[in-house]
C-alpha cells in the first residue's frame, strides 16, 4: 500500500473515532487521571480504543441508565432514614458513648444512600470459607418462607451444586426461592442450570445478560454483590462466592483466605431492600409484606447501616464512607483489600493520615489470581510507603478479605476492594458496624492475618528490578480505566 494513502486512511479514522471521542470524555468531567488515560488511548490506538471505550469506558451514573423509580420497598426506608437524620442530635438518639463521634459518617450514609441505622442486630465473623458454608447451609435448610440469593460467582463444582441441591429441596418443601447471579461472573453457567433450577419451582436470573447489541451498555457494570438471605431475619454478605476455591484454595498460589458476614435482626431488612432493589431491575417486580420485611424490633444490639453503592445510586456512597472513616481516624486504620487501585480520594486520605500520625496498615496478597489487578496493586506500593503506610503481603495462600477497622469501635466488612472498579463502577454492599465488641473480634482476626504475612520496607520495595518498576508503571497508567 502507498504510505501516502495509508497515512490519509489513517488520518481520517482518527478524525471520525478518537476526536469526538476525546471529546465526548473531556464532556463528562471525570477525574483529570481517567480522562488523561482514556484520552492517550484513544490517540494512540484509534480504532481499538474507541472499542475498547464503548466496552468498558462509558460512564453511565450521570446519565441514570439504572434507575430506582418505581421500587415500593424504598420508600419506607427513605421515609425511616429522613427520620433518622431529624433526629440523630437528639440526646435520646441510640448511640453508646463509643459511637458519638461517628454521627457525621451516620448521617452521610442516611444522606447518599439512604442506609438505616439499625440497632437490634447479633453479628458474626465468619473467618474462611468452611465456617461461611457451614453457616449458609444450616441457614437454608432451617427456611420457613422464603430464600433470597445474589452472588457475582456460582461454580457448577462440589459447593456449588450442593447449595443448588440445598435450594431444589427447599422449593420443592414449598419454600420460595429467588436467585440472581452477575451474568459476567457466572458466565460458565450454561443454559440448562438455569432451566434445571426453574423446574424444580426456583426464579432464577442472570443480572444484566451480556448480549449482542446490548453489550457495550452493560458489559462494564457488574453486580458483584453476595447477598443471602433467609425469612427476612437472616443475612450474610461478605467476600465469599459460591464456588470449591473458597474452600480448597487454588493451585500454585495456596489456600483462600476470606471474610464473611452473618447478621440477625434488624439490618437484615436493609439487605433485603438491597435484593429486592436488584430483583425490581431485574424483572421489573416488586417484593412487599411483612413476610420480607418483618417489623424492626428497635431493640439494642449491634448497630450496623447496610450501604449498596453503584451506577444505580446517585453518589458513590462506600467510597464516600471510606474517605471519611479515614479521614476521621484519631490511632489507627487498618485495611485488607485483594487488590490495591484506590481512587485519588482514598489514596489521599490514607497518606494524610499516615502523615498525620495515624498507625496506616494494608495488607495485600503478594501471590494473586488475578495478574494485571497484581501489577496495578503493585504500582501504589512505593507512594503510600513514602508517606509511612505500612505495607503488608499476605504469605499464606491469597486472601480476599475485605474488611476496614478505625480505632476499636468501628469497622466494614463487605464486597468492595479497594480499587477503582468496586468503589466507582460496579454494584457492591458493605455493611458499617459501630461496636467496640465486634470490631475487636475482627481485629484480632486482622492482627493474625498481620503474623502470617511480612512487612514491606521502602528500601527494599526501591531496589527492585527495572523491568518489574517497567510493568507496574505501565499496569499504573491504565489503573484508572480498570
């Protein structure tokens, strides 16, 4: 071909995709990091970056592709929460003396997520996937009315066709069963599970099928929510999937070390919110009475605020809680994530405070099951060093955790990493716990994680080789776009 006329061809294309392209990003005002990275690739590799946009680049939370209108379960919540912040500085308001200096993050997650505070709750840690299943199993079979399960992953392995077993025979007991799994994280499943669970009187769906032409509009936003619940009373959620590597660990890398959540009482009606929320956009149908949503007992307990966060919601309410949980630290934060992509409002706030004299600890797994996500995590390895983060990689197998704790009395465990896909983009829930009680049982779980992983030091993290600083400069710049 003549260079003259590949150079015209090439020239045009760029004009017709990366310009208006560019353009259109530069328009929706993200961050200046993911509109400088969205529009090098655009620049640089015209054709396959405009695809790679449509695919995965797209921001739809401003242009409210998922909406919540017409979700009756929202609105008793929505009337509690506005409630709640009329009365939260009043001195009657049910908080210990411990919880007083957390009414600011309180109210943020009544004011950007709507998320009850709710009192009369038992929590428990479940520290690995063994004690998750065994405790998801006995839930499941002591049903009486109705079983809700969300996850992002179900394996057709051992554990997965054991809980499916477990579900045909509650159905077939007259239960009601209603499932949803992330068409994206449960890809392998083939079309005869769902027709195989829909004989046996389940409703089970996939959450946003990834089809032709529909795919460049929902490929990208993920529900990676784990979310089970049992008669309204009921819930769990947390880092564990449906699938034999919680248990058994994976090849080369070792065993899987998670964290999980089991909660009775009240806060179990704000899960169900969140699943009957997702069932809504799923089918478009509402789940209402009191057999889904029992009466809040009100009685003391644990208090937790259950927050969903997504494209569907109007703020980006967990990182929101993140940011001001740390940012309020007085003695110390302490964090586990699998992956370590932190946006620019968290990545600051955990450096200032580590500037400021707050004891900053992550751990983070050095062995991975995921190898981009691995070098991306790396790349913030030496910036948070700097300014007295103290790094920790977990030696033990992979963990998966993803758990926060500040200061003795609060603490979060749910689905969010600590990266930019979880915080920003796909759908998540965390549940917030505000006791002194609870968030020591996690600590100490948190402080045996710390014994089985070793500390990394900036002297030794600058002296590694230049080709592993290459690729995790490279896995940096496209970091936002992840």
């Amino acid at each position: 071909m003549n260079w003259s006329v590949f150079w015209q061809i090439f020239s045009l294309v760029f004009l017709i995709t990366a310009i208006p392209v560019a353009i259109m990003v530069i328009l929706e005002k993200r961050s200046p990091f993911k509109t400088i990275a969205w529009i090098l690739v655009l620049i640089l590799i015209p054709v396959f970056g405009l695809i790679f946009y449509l695919f995965f680049g797209q921001e739809y939370r401003k242009q409210k592709l998922f909406s919540r209108r017409g979700i009756k379960s929202l609105s008793k919540i929505r009337k509690l929460t506005t409630k709640q912040l009329r009365e939260i500085e009043h001195a009657h308001f049910p908080l210990e003396p411990d919880v007083q200096d957390y009414k600011k993050l309180i109210r943020l997650l009544l004011n950007n997520s709507d998320s009850l505070l709710t009192t009369g709750n038992q929590c428990k840690v479940l520290n690995n996937g063994t004690e998750t299943f065994e405790a998801i199993f006995k839930a499941i079979k002591n049903a009486r009315h109705h079983i809700h399960l969300e996850y992002y992953i179900i394996e057709n392995d051992k554990i997965g066709q054991k809980t499916i077993e477990l579900l045909k025979q509650k159905s077939r007991e007259g239960i009601e069963v209603r499932v949803i799994v992330d068409d994206v994280g449960s890809w392998s499943l083939k079309s005869w599970f769902f027709e195989d669970l829909r004989a046996s009187g389940i409703e089970v769906y996939p959450f946003m099928e990834v089809r032709f032409p529909r795919l460049t509009s929902r490929v990208n936003f993920r529900n990676h929510r784990k979310i089970l619940i049992v008669d309204g009373k009921v819930g769990f959620t947390g880092g564990i999937n449906i699938a034999d590597r919680y248990i058994d660990g994976i090849p080369d890398i070792g065993p899987w070390r998670d964290t999980h959540l089991q909660i009775t009482g009240d806060a179990v009606a704000a899960l169900q919110v969140v699943f009957a929320a997702d069932w809504y956009l799923v089918i478009n149908e509402n789940l209402l009475g009191k057999e889904y949503f029992p009466p809040l007992s009100e009685a003391d307990g644990t208090p937790v605020q259950i927050t969903a966060s997504g494209p569907d919601s109007d703020w980006e309410s967990i990182e929101q809680a993140f940011f001001s949980a740390i940012a309020g630290a007085k003695k110390y934060v302490y964090l586990t994530s699998p992956y370590l992509m932190p946006p620019t409002s968290i990545l600051s706030a955990l450096k200032t405070a580590a500037l400021s004299g707050i004891d900053v600890r992550i751990i983070n797994p050095e062995k991975s099951d995921a190898v981009i996500p691995k070098w991306c995590s790396f790349a913030y390895v030496e910036q948070l060093l700097e300014a007295g983060v103290k790094i920790y990689f977990y030696q033990k197998g992979f963990i998966h955790s993803k758990t926060l704790i500040v200061d003795d009395v609060f603490s979060s465990v749910g689905t969010t990493n600590l990266d930019f896909r979880s915080l920003e983009t796909n759908f998540e829930i965390n549940a917030f716990i505000y006791e002194r009680k609870f968030t020591r049982s996690l600590l100490r779980h948190f402080i045996a994680d710390l014994r089985d992983s070793r500390e990394i030091k900036l002297a030794e993290w600058e002296k590694r080789a230049w080709h592993f600083k290459l690729r995790e400069s490279l896995a940096h710049i496209v970091s936002p776009m992840l």
